[in-house]
C-alpha cells in the first residue's frame, strides 16, 4: 500500500513558541511515520501581510533549526522554500483563473486577518492567499493537510479548485482533506489570547531554564486568587492548562489543592516552569548542535528543495498536457 501524502506548511516567523509545537509541530511529528509528508516553508505567502523581505531568509533558518530540534525528520519528509520552486508561482497563475473575487472575499480567515491586522484596503496578493496555497497543496498533490482551525477554509478552497480543475481539464489533483490538530489553541501567558509572537506572550522553545522561570513567575493567573490560601478557579488558568499539557500526572492534585488554597499560585508556577524546561532540555540541546553547524541546515534545506522540485515539475508537465499548453 502506498502511503498517503501529506503537504503541511508554516510561515517563517523566526524562532517558534511552545504554541507552534503543540498546535502544528507535534502532530507533523505523529503524522511523519504514517504519510508521506511535504514539509513547506511559505516564504511568499509572509509578503501578504509583510513586505520586509531582509529577515525572511534567518526567520526560516530559525524555524527549520527548531523543525529538525523537536523530531521532524528531514530524511524521510523534505523542507523546502516555496520562493525556491517556481513551479508554485504558475500553478497560482492557472488557479486564479478558476476561483471568482467574490468567493475569495467571502473567506473569514482573510477577513478576520485584515480586522486583527487593520488593514483597509487589503492588496490582490493577499486576496490570492489561499489560491497560492492551493498551488502549494496541489503540486505535491497533498490529500491530507494538518492545519487548525483558521485554515480549514483554505482547504475547501483547494478542494473547489482541484474540482474545477479535473472538470475543465481533465483528472490531475486529488481533493484533499483538513487533519484538524487535535490539541485546542495553547493561551499565551497573559491569559487572554492564543500564544502569538506579535502579542510577545510566548514561551520559546529555544528559551533557557532562567527565562522559562522568569516568564512564568509574571504569567497571568486567576485575578481572585490574591494570597496563596484563596481558593483559585484552574479552569480559567493559563498555567493550569500548561500543567494539563507538560505534566499530566500531577493535574488532579494541582487542581484539588489549588481550588481548596493549600497550593499557591507561586509553587505552582515553579513546578510548571521545571516541567517545561525539562520538556524543553533536549530540544535547546539539538539546536545548538544546528546553530553550531548552520552548514548542514542549508544543506538539509537545499536537498529538500531538490526532491521537492521534481515532484513540481512532474505535476507541472501533466498540468501543461492537460491544458494542451505545449
Ligand atoms: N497558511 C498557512 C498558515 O498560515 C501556511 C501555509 C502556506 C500552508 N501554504 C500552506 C499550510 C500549505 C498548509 C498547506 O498557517
């Protein structure tokens, strides 16, 4: 039986946060051994919102070290650049051919983005955005993309487009399917928000122990609990929800003795901090190794975006011969 192919992506915004890992990275990893997976790097796809190209390039070497640092296995799925492939910039061109404005304009991701982000008058490209990551799905013909929740709709857009496509064309694109992760929105540590670089609420995974213990001792927590003794409420804490995630066994008794105020929310953090750094050990240690050796970084880049590359040009020429476009 062959395996089904996965294509996930990520912007390149630099060094990823715990949130990455346990909203995207960790089930990439689980899914690794079971598809086969195409791991992309949406480096254009950054323009949309930003059009500072100087730290593109360090951002992606950042999140591959912290990719190949948490267990994504670049032997078995490669990393590439979607700037790499320029395969990826036609295929755009054809789909935009088959999608109206007005569907484009009714996605809630693009309209939720451009409330968060303040933007008036929102530019072609980023109107464009999910069609560009239809062309990302579609070359590696991706029938399963991991995502949460906000990308959903960008993969019923593939899946009208790759329709559209096989109708006018011919049978070339497969539909592929949304693989929601699993694990809910990891809050940041001011308590109100999902952890997000530019709300500066995160924890790192390159963060040190010292930094780790340092961020968790201002995180939020459950404003009626004031002194240690005062009863607190776990299920609106942010530090509750990380214990549920970096140390589960003890979650019944943090809860129970928090609820009753025999545990203050000090020790509490102390505790969620050492389960964290202790999560974070092995990974800090490997990126050093990486950071020590960027050379084999590009390589493991470059030898992805080779693999890569054949796969796109292959669907590019059916794509060509489908549409009698020599
Ligand atoms: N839009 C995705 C995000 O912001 C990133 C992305 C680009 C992607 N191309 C993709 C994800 C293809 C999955 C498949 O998270």
């Amino acid at each position: 039986m062959t395996k089904k192919r996965i294509l996930s992506g990520m912007r390149p915004t630099g060094k990823l946060h715990i949130g990455h890992y346990v909203g995207a990275l960790e089930n990439w990893i689980a899914l690794q051994n079971e598809y086969e997976s195409y791991h992309l790097i949406a480096d254009y796809h950054v323009l949309t919102t930003d059009l500072a190209t100087d730290e593109i390039y360090n951002n992606t070497i950042d999140m591959v070290i912290d990719w190949l640092a948490t267990g994504l296995d670049h032997e078995k799925s490669p990393f590439f650049r979607q700037s790499q492939i320029k395969e990826h910039t036609e295929l755009f061109l054809i789909f935009s051919m088959l999608i109206t404005k007005a569907r484009l304009e009714r996605n809630p991701t693009l309209k939720e983005q451009a409330r968060d982000l303040n933007i008036e008058n929102v530019i072609y490209g980023h109107l464009g955005y999910p069609v560009l990551q239809a062309a990302d799905i579609l070359l590696y013909k991706g029938e399963a993309v991991p995502v949460g929740e906000d990308q959903v709709p960008h993969v019923e857009i593939t899946r009208e487009i790759a329709r559209r496509f096989n109708n006018q064309y011919g049978n070339v694109f497969p539909e592929p399917e949304a693989l929601l992760t699993n694990f809910a929105r990891l809050p940041g540590l001011d308590g109100d928000s999902k952890m997000s670089k530019s709300l500066g609420n995160t924890i790192l995974l390159s963060d040190e122990p010292d930094v780790v213990n340092q961020k968790l001792r201002k995180a939020v927590t459950d404003p009626q609990k004031v002194r240690k003794n005062d009863p607190g409420r776990p299920e609106i804490c942010l530090v509750f929800t990380y214990h549920k995630k970096f140390n589960p066994p003890d979650v019944p008794e943090i809860e129970t003795n928090c609820r009753s105020g025999a545990l203050g929310c000090v020790e509490c953090k102390t505790r969620c901090a050492a389960k964290i750094n202790q999560f974070l050990e092995p990974i800090i240690e490997k990126r050093k190794y990486y950071e020590n050796n960027i050379d084999i970084v590009k390589n493991i880049l470059h030898e992805g975006e080779t693999k890569a590359k054949s796969v796109a040009e292959t669907t590019m020429n059916e794509v060509r011969q489908k549409m009698k476009l020599g």
